[in-house]
C-alpha cells in the first residue's frame, strides 16, 4: 500500500511542477510584453521576424548585465544578434 500512495505523491509533484513553470513562462512573457511596448505587446504566435530588430536587441543585448543591475543573478544566458 505505501508504494502506490508514493506513486501517487510523485505523479502530484511532477503535476505541480509541471504548473509551477507554466505559471513562471507565463509570469515571463506577461513582464516582456509590458518592456517592449506597443505593438508588441499585443502579437500572438502568428507574429515572426519582428520588423524593428532594434527595438528587441536593446531588451535582450547585454541582458545578464541587465539582470545583475535588477539584482538577478544570471546563469549561462547569452543572446547574441548578428
């Protein structure tokens, strides 16, 4: 009986996890869209090849600098624009 009630207490904890990070991407895109503005903000899926690449570049050039000044500390981030 003790196995299938820590199965069952494993399958919860993936499913919380698994929630847990759909809540965290969400949290992420929500806080990208407000930093990038109109008519960013308001793109779904269906929008690619953003045409103002200078617009995104300054939101993601430097971003562990970025993030070290909002006092998050960065690991292995790197976004490179060529």
């Amino acid at each position: 009986m003790k196995q299938a009630q820590t199965a069952g207490t494993l399958n919860f904890n993936i499913r919380y996890g698994q929630m847990t990070m759909a809540l965290v991407a969400q949290a992420a895109i929500h806080q990208m869209r407000q930093r990038l503005g109109e008519p960013f903000s308001q793109w779904d899926a269906s929008h690619y090849n953003a045409p103002h690449r200078d617009r995104l570049r300054q939101q993601y050039e430097d971003l562990p600098d970025k993030l070290r000044q909002e006092g998050i500390e960065p690991t292995k981030l790197d976004f490179r624009f060529r």
